[in-house]
C-alpha cells in the first residue's frame, strides 16, 4: 500500500480564530509541531503521514466541524477498491461551510451579526494538498445562516404556522434542502391549531354575500382632532405636500365593467367568486393573520402570480382569476402603477379586525418573522372593498420616519374614521404613508362578511 501524505495549508485575515485540526487516522510528520490553538493572520502549514488513510475533521469556532479523507475506500474510486481524496462528503473536494453564534434577521433579505466562512480543497493523490481559507462570512451567508437558525428554531417549537412560514423562507434563502425536507415531515404531523384558519365549513357559512350589512346608524365620516393643543401640527391631517389619502365610491363597478355579467352586481360577483376560489383552495390556505384572514397559497407568497395561480387552481377560466386580473389591470390603467402585491383580506364579522400599520414600500422592510414576502421599492397602495360597510381609521403617526412633530407630551394626534362600502377603494401615496397608519377597528353592531383586496403598487 502506498504511503499517504498530506500538506495543509491555513490561511486566514482574522486574528486569533480558534483552530484544530482532528485527527482519527494518520499523524503528524516527524519535527511538525502542528497547528496552535489559535491562528495568527496569514498561512500556517503542517504535515501529515500515514502508512493507510489520513482521516480527520478541520475544526474552527462557530462552525460546524468538516471532515475529510485522504487515500479513502470510496464508492466514487474509477477502479474497485481504488482510493479517494475528499471533503465534507465522498463526492466533493471542494466545499464552502460557513457558521455563526446567533444571529437575527433584520428587515429585507438580511442578519444582523458576524460569522465565519472556511473554504477547503483537497487535491488528488496519495501525496495530497488541502488548502483552508477562513474569512468574515459575507452578507449572503450570513442571511443563509440565520434563516437556518430561525428554521431550527421552528422546528423545536412545533407551532404550524410559524414553521409553515419559516420553510418558505428557507426556499428562499436556499437552506440545505436536507433540512427543509426534515422540517417538512416535521409539519406533515402537526395539526395546526384551532382558530388559525378559516375552514372551509366556517368560510361556507360565515362568507356569504346575504349576511352583508350595511351600518343603520349612518356611515358618515367622522373626525377627531389633538386633544394635546388646538394648534397641533396633527389636525393639519398632512405633514407635507403631495400627500394623498382619498376613498372613491363605485371603482370596483369600472374595474370590472365588461368582465362581470351585466345582470348581476359586480361587487358581489367578485365576493362570491373570491369565496369559492377560497373554498377550492386546500384547507389552510384562509390563514389568520392578526384580527383578519388571508387567502394565499400553501407559502403564503402574496406576489401577483402567486395569488392569481391559487385563484386559478381549478382552471385558467375562473371568475376570481378574472375578477383579480381586471382590478390590476384597472389600477396600472387608472393610476399609472405595476402592482407588485396582492394581499386578499377575509373579514368573517363585526369581530375583525387589521391593525394599525404602514404599508411595507421599500425592501429594506418587512412584514414580521414569518412574513414571507419579497418586497420592493413601491409609491401607494389601491385597496377595493367588497361585502359590508367598514370603517378605515388613519392615524397620525409621530416617529423617525414621521414629517409631524408633537405638539407636547399630551399630544393625542389626529384619527381619521373613513367608511369604504362595497364597491369602493382607497388610495393613498407614499408621502402619507409614511406620515400616517391606517387599519380597520372591530365593530360594536353586528356586522357581516367582507374581502378586501389591496394592492401594492411600483
């Protein structure tokens, strides 16, 4: 048997990285003291020997150790009992592992937090070279590696939704696959809990367009001033010029003018179809999200071509592909804009709700840890409303993104209550959405069934 020899060469820009280099078979050669526990900046190498194989693990902080073979019995040798170099697995010589202690994921396609990146190569032969390159990770790993850990971290706490979304980022992120398949059997046996989303028995008796209402008491806008000063900036209701806030009545009727069937009205044409695309989509897919439900697919991708593929699910022809398709196409027409978002909002009852927010205009933001969107730079938003009268609260909002200052530590800002009626839509811009929040409050009178359908737009 030939003897093995192999030569490693360490090369690093990082002070002081912890280092060591396991050995299961072969040592070292004679006068090699071996690596230090610690690396100066530079390259450091050692030798190593055996009459067999050389097998061991290259070991650096914060990264997950990585082994290696040297003159091995492989399945990959060209002749039968032939022998093979190789790193990570059997069938590489090359890999790239990089790792870290915790790190958060921060807005966008980013994580907050330092890692370390270690690059090997093995060469061919019984007198083999393996080069070891350790770095800062860079961004992409970094993002890579944090989404690993909040994969891992769903995984442990078994909650279905959470570790739904956490896989869907994952795909995104291009985690190893081996673990977004282990995390896959993982959900398969969870049942997701009750009240996480719409069941299609509670969406055919809740979501029907006879339970629509329509306020007794009147519907007339109402708003309320700063309590804080009669001066305050806030009752101004904008912070800076070109801010645009406005709900228009009958835009759902122009949307849909020639799509919908004449003898019937369009508002409630679209509900209908909306709630039997809901109804053909798998169980799930009417997911809770605050005080509301949202309809999209298994991953919960709100892209346009996501949400029109769920409502198509049953074939191309369907009313709520349509109906879907002529909003959008309406809005880039009326407005000027390319939706890059839909977002489909269920509204069961008076007991609904959407919290106060901004819309998410840039892609540096993000819609929470297991939002699963990738968002862009966008100027306003159209949302269409269907089904029963709700209000729309808009807030001043006083912070750094805020153009408004408080009038004093008594300063209660300005709310404005709009209502949006069946048919209707609100539009409004970026400047006003970053000087306002808006949201939908729960009623006190009962209240019926409603979908939203808003649309985020470049």
């Amino acid at each position: 048997m030939s003897r093995s020899q192999l030569a490693i060469t360490v090369t690093t820009d990082l002070e002081g990285i912890e280092f060591d280099l396991h050995l299961m078979e072969g040592e070292l050669e004679r006068r090699s003291e071996g690596f230090p526990a610690t690396l100066p900046k530079g390259s450091t190498t050692v030798s190593y020997r055996s009459s067999n194989s050389i097998v061991g693990e290259v070991r650096v902080a914060n990264v997950p150790p990585v082994p290696f073979g040297v003159q091995v019995e492989g399945a990959k040798s060209a002749t039968p009992g032939g022998r093979i170099n190789w790193v990570a697995t059997e069938l590489r010589q090359r890999t790239l592992v990089a790792g870290a202690g915790q790190l958060e994921i921060s807005s966008g396609m980013g994580a907050c937090g330092e890692g370390t990146a270690v690059d090997i190569i093995v060469s061919d032969g019984y007198s083999a070279t393996m080069t070891v390159i350790i770095r800062r990770a860079k961004k992409k790993e970094l993002t890579k590696l944090a989404q690993e850990q909040a994969l891992v971290t769903a995984m442990d706490r078994g909650r279905y939704s959470s570790l739904l979304a956490q896989i869907s980022r994952s795909k995104m992120r291009k985690v190893p696959a081996a673990l977004i398949e282990q995390a896959n059997r993982m959900l398969k046996s969870i049942q997701p809990a009750d009240g996480t989303f719409l069941t299609h028995n509670e969406l055919s008796k809740v979501m029907r367009w006879k339970r629509v209402t329509c306020p007794a008491g009147g519907t007339e806008d109402r708003v309320e001033t700063c309590s804080g000063s009669e001066d305050c900036p806030c009752n101004a209701g904008q912070a800076q010029a070109g801010e645009t806030c406005d709900v228009l009545g009958g835009q759902v009727f122009e949307a849909l003018d020639g799509v919908a069937p004449s003898e019937v009205s369009a508002d409630m044409w679209l509900f209908k179809a909306l709630v039997k695309a809901a109804l053909n989509a798998p169980e799930g897919c009417v997911w809770k999200s605050g005080g509301k439900f949202l309809l999209s697919n298994e991953e919960r991708n709100q892209s346009p071509t996501a949400i029109v593929n769920v409502l198509e699910r049953e074939n191309q022809e369907t009313d709520a592909g349509k109906g879907i398709r002529a909003l959008v196409a309406y809005t880039e027409r009326e407005y000027g804009f390319r939706v890059t978002a839909i977002q489909l909002n269920f509204h069961p009852n008076q007991k609904s709700w959407h919290k106060q927010h901004r819309d998410i205009y840039g892609a540096g933001q993000k819609g929470g840890i297991n939002c699963t969107c990738s968002f862009m730079k966008c100027t306003g938003t159209v949302c269409y409303s269907l089904g029963s009268s709700r209000q729309v609260l808009c807030e001043t909002i006083i912070d750094k993104r805020s153009k408004y200052e408080p009038c004093g530590e008594e300063c209660t800002g300005r709310q404005a209550y709009k209502w949006m009626h069946s048919g209707s839509a609100m539009y409004f811009n970026d400047p006003w959405n970053g000087n306002h929040t808006h949201g939908v409050p729960q009623m006190e009178e009962t209240c019926g069934p409603r979908i939203s359908v808003a649309l985020l737009c470049a």
